[in-house]
C-alpha cells in the first residue's frame, strides 16, 4: 500500500519521530476513553472477518482489539515512525494477530477487505474527507460496518475560538500545542474536513447510526460532544 505524508496537512512523520510521553498521550485519545469501543462493537455487530484501525497512532485501540479478538487487525498509519514502533512492539510482545501498514488517507487501497474499517480522530486531519469516506467504506464487505468519529460545523466554531490565539488559548481542549495548532488542525479550521449526518448521508448513500446503540458509550462527555462516533453499515 503506498504511504508518504503528500496528502495530509501536517507533518505526522515528524511528530511520530522521537516523540514525547506527553505528545503520545495527546496523540492517543483512545488510550482515555474508547480502546474498549472498537473490539465491543466488533463482537456485538457480528459482521464479516477482519478488522482495520485506519490512523491508528500508537496503537493502542489496535492493539486492545487484537487483545480480545481472534481475527487480525490491521492498524494503518500515515507516519512511517509510529507504523514502525507498533511492529517492534508487536514483535517484541509476539502478538501475532496484528499487522501494521502505512496508509495516507483520502487513498485507501488495502490488498483485502475488512469487517469493519475503524477510524477515530483522524478524519478532521484530512482535507478531501468525502474521498477519505468513500475509500474507506470500499474496503468493507456487504454485511460489514464503516465505524469513525467526525467533528461537526459546532466542533469546528469551538476549535476556532482558540485559534484566534492559540498561545492565549493554551487550556482549551485541543491546543496540546500553541505553536502548531493552526497548522494542525487546518484541514478543520478551514471547514474541509467538517462533517454532518446529511454530509456522509450523501457521500456514502446510506444515513450513519450511533455507534452507542452497538456498542456501550464510555462516560466522557467531551469526546461525545465534539466528535460523534457512528457506524455505517453496508448492505
Ligand atoms: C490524534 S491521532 C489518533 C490516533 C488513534 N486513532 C487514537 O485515537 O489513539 C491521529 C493519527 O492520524 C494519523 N494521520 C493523520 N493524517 C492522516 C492521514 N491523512 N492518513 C492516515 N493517517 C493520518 C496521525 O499520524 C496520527 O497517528
């Protein structure tokens, strides 16, 4: 599968490199609250083989699910560093059910298809995101589910408060760092990534479904608040 940052719009190569504790917490939002979201709503969905965590970071949701599942799962990143630390860590912990591959989101071409395609806080980093949707939905089977969270236009005018001043802004959720916000969240901020029920309705052809009538909802509020997390099915 091709890699390379040529689509996105931030450096992740060089934020994965030598990153900080702190960075990689940042980075992990599931490591607080949702590494139980994706394997729950695996087995209660019931769908199709194969499971793919599309951004997955540091691996922690991805690794979770390969934990608890049998099936492989399959974690996809854009920043070669953090695809290569997760093989190290699979290697050194022997866990043979998970696999680790670079992918640059709106491309996704992966050589198989997937009972369910994964994506959590990536999708606000990718400026064509219809075509992200549209890709990722091509590599789930009928009878699977497309599972990811999006920022929404409120997400988007909470974010561009603080982006009037970031540094002023240093508390507010999402400012992990002053300096880089802008740029980080730009594909946001500029509203190319902004997503809605109707958006995705008419991306995918089918409407997205809480992923909380599938799975339990951990009590984060934020989280839920400024990124939902639906499913799409696919018939
Ligand atoms: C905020 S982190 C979330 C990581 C993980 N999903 C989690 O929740 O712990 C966003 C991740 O998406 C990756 N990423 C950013 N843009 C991407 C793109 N266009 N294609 C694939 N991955 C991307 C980054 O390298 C980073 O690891």
């Amino acid at each position: 599968m091709s890699g390379g940052a040529g689509e996105a719009s931030f450096d992740w190569d060089t934020y994965w490199t030598d990153i900080s504790d702190e960075k990689r917490e940042e980075a992990s939002p599931n490591s607080h609250h949702a590494a139980e979201v994706l394997p729950e709503f695996v087995e209660r969905f019931d769908g199709p083989a194969g499971v793919a965590d599309v951004g997955c970071g540091a691996g922690v949701t991805t690794f979770a699910a390969a934990d608890r599942l049998s099936e492989t799962v399959v974690g996809y990143d854009t920043a070669a560093p953090v695809v290569e630390r997760n093989r190290e860590r699979a290697e050194r912990e022997g866990v043979e059910n998970v696999r680790f591959e670079r992918a640059t989101l709106p491309a996704f071409a992966p050589d198989r298809e997937f009972g369910v395609v994964f994506a959590y806080f990536t999708l606000q980093y990718v400026r064509d995101v219809e075509r992200a949707l549209e890709n990722l939905y091509a590599a789930v089977p009928p009878g699977g589910a497309l599972v990811f969270n999006y920022m929404n236009r409120a997400a988007r005018d909470f974010c561009s408060i603080a982006a009037d001043d970031p540094h002023a802004n240093a508390d507010h959720p999402f400012v992990f760092d002053p300096d880089e916000y802008t740029e980080r969240f730009g594909a946001l901020l500029d509203g190319d990534s902004v997503l809605s029920r109707e958006r995705i309705y008419e991306t995918l052809g089918t409407w997205p479904r809480s992923a909380f009538t599938v799975a339990d909802r951990p009590d984060v509020r934020w989280a839920w608040h400024h990124a939902l997390l639906v499913y799409v099915p696919k018939r």
